[in-house]
C-alpha cells in the first residue's frame, strides 16, 4: 500500500488514524476495534466490511 495514501486515511467511524497489518492485508483502528479489509490493493473503508477484533487480538 502506498506510504502517502495511509497517511491521508482515517477511520471513516471515528475519524481516527489506522493502522496498517501487512500480515493480514487489513487497516486497523485501535479506538473502534475495527480492521478493515484491503482487496487488490485497495482499501474497504465500509463500516459493515470492517471486521471487530477479537478482545485478545493484537492490534499491533
């Protein structure tokens, strides 16, 4: 994913910032708990695609 693009995105519930997990091709938000998926390189910054992580999860 490109640098510059991450930068700009937030999270479209809270408008916080992400966190990008490589391993799973997600973009996390720590506030929300929320991973949203990224598809041939492309993020999903839909609400109902994202999914919540586990209370145990590491969000890295």
């Amino acid at each position: 994913m490109d640098a510059k693009l991450l930068e700009i995105l937030v999270c479209p519930v809270c408008k916080g910032p992400l966190v990008l997990r490589k391993d799973a091709q997600e973009l996390v938000c720590k506030g929300d708990r929320l991973a949203f998926p990224i598809r041939d390189d492309i993020p999903v910054m839909l609400e109902s695609d994202a999914r919540e992580l586990a209370a145990d999860e590491d969000i890295g």
